[in-house]
C-alpha cells in the first residue's frame, strides 16, 4: 500500500517558488498565459463542509476571479444536499449569479461511508435558511466542468477542496480538457494519501495526479496553525456583514479551535499566494508548508465583511 500511494507524487529537492515554476514546466497542459484583461475564470469544486460554506461565503467579497460556477462531490455532506445548502448560501448573500452542479455521488470505484461530521456539514451547523430561487444546473458536475473549461477563452483555476472525483471524470473522458486548467489548488496530504480528501477517493487522485496538472496543495503544517478558535469567532461576530453574520452562526458551536481554516487557506492561497510559504514537490506540485496567520485571518475578515 505505501509503495502504491507513493505513485501519486515524487518528492524531489525541497524548494520554494511561486506557482509559476510549475507553469512553465508543465506549460503543455496548463495552456497559454493570461493576457485578456478579464478577470481569470475559476471554478469551486466542493464536498460541503463548514469550510467549505465558508469559502462560498467569501466568494461575493472577492474581486480576483470571475466564479465560473461551483460543483459539488460526496464527502462531507452528500452531493446534492451539498448543492442545495451552496444554492442556500449564495441566496443568502443575495447572490443568484453562481450556477451550482450536482457533481459525483460516489468515489470512482463505488460508493463511500459518510463520514462522522455529515450531520453537522449537511445542517450548515444548524443554520436556518430559505429555499434558494435558482435551481440546480442540469447536467452533471463532470459536464458542467467539461462545459466551462471548453467554453472558456482562458484556462481556468479550480479550487477543489474535496475528492477529486469530479475532475477524474472530467479527465478520463476527455484528457485535451487538461491544457484547459491553469492551475490546481486543493487541500490536504495527496503524497502519502493521509487526507480525507485523498483518501476517499484514491482512484481519483492517482488519475488527476497522473497528468502532472500544475497544481498548489495545502498541507496540516499550514493548516494546523490556523484555528478557527474564540478569538477568531469573536472577530467575524464583530462584523455585522451578511456573510459575516452566517459565518459566526454556522460556527457558534465549534469556536473550541478544533477545526481549522482548512478550505479557507486554499482559497487565500489561490487569492494571494505572498500569505504562504511553498515547497516544491515534483515539477508539478507545490505544498503550502506555513502560511501568515494574521494576514489570512485579515484577508478572510475582508472577505466575508464586504459580501
């Protein structure tokens, strides 16, 4: 088993770098450069956790990207409860702009076990909120990626903080898509296969991993730095905003610093990677090995402040 989990990712000479490096050595998948003067298109892909409805939340505050849509996978919550409580979310913050797709109901290679934290993901931590207006896409996650990345003049950023099992889908269907995503950024342990992430969907990792995609994850030494304890609690309490208000709801009962601002730093990491210090893995990858608390915790504030 190690020696099989040891395939996803080499581990040369430890390195620091912008994600660039990367680029340019896998410059045949990753497509040509920016050079139009909109915003770079980026697409959210999901299980649903409280982070990551925390991450939706900041996504209105944002003014980097255009948010292409947002897809969601089975994990933390299931995959179309995931949706309807993102749908929720984006209501919630007056936005009806974001298309939501139900992406895959099961990993690869068959159904999974919910995890111990479904109930609590799927309730929004016991958030009260009104149906949304705007219904779910029609076509699955795997085509509503394949539908954006071959719609768009730009190679796409994905944020994909859940399995990967929508975007080995996508792959495995049609590899060309690949040179269509500028970047990858995920969260968690995809070396030794640690992460929940990872692990609930090897099958998809090794596929999505296999074609050397330039590509950002977020390692625990980051993350483990970063809790979302009283004090930070406190903080998005004080902000009166509407995404701040949730936030601070959804997160009442869980201020013990237990949980971390795991999908949150994938985000800040996509937004502004001078909050982090990288590690080059391979000529693909780099791993977030420490991230600045203060200005992650600043930036996050900004972001659910404005939204």
């Amino acid at each position: 088993m190690v020696a099989l989990l040891a395939l996803l990712v080499a581990c040369p000479e430890d390195g620091k770098g912008p994600l660039e490096d990367a680029q340019h050595d896998a410059h045949d998948l990753a497509g040509p450069a920016d050079t139009s003067p909109s915003k770079p298109p980026l697409l959210l892909d999901v299980d649903m956790g409280l982070d990551d409805a925390r991450v939706i939340l900041a996504l209105p505050g944002q003014q980097t990207f255009e948010v292409k849509g947002i897809v969601t996978v089975e994990g933390s919550a299931g995959a179309a409860k995931g949706a309807d409580n993102a749908l929720r979310l984006l209501a919630a913050v007056g936005v009806d702009t974001i298309p939501v797709a139900v992406g895959a109901d099961k990993a690869i290679l068959g159904p999974i076990s919910p995890p111990s934290w479904r109930s609590m993901a799927e309730s929004l931590g016991e958030l009260s909120l009104a149906a949304p207006q705007r219904a779910v896409e029609p076509e699955s996650g795997a085509d509503f990626i394949a539908k954006v990345l071959q719609d768009s003049p730009q190679p796409v950023r994905i944020v994909a903080i859940g399995p990967l099992t929508n975007l080995a889908l996508v792959l495995d269907k049609d590899p060309s898509l690949a040179k269509q995503i500028h970047s990858l950024y995920l969260l968690g342990d995809f070396q030794g296969c640690t992460s929940y992430n990872c692990s609930t969907d090897l099958a998809a990792a090794k596929k999505v991993f296999a074609l050397k995609l330039p590509t950002v994850v977020v390692g625990s030494s980051a993350t483990d730095k970063v809790p979302f304890d009283a004090a930070f609690l406190s903080s998005v309490q004080a902000l009166g905003s509407p995404a701040g208000k949730l936030v601070a709801a959804m997160m009442a009962n869980h201020s013990s610093g237990e949980m971390k601002l795991w999908d949150d730093s994938v985000l800040a990491t996509a937004l502004d990677e001078q909050l982090v210090t990288l590690k080059k893995l391979d000529a693909a990858t780099q791993e977030v090995v420490d991230i600045e608390v203060l200005k992650l915790h600043t930036l996050l504030l900004s972001l659910w402040g404005s939204s």
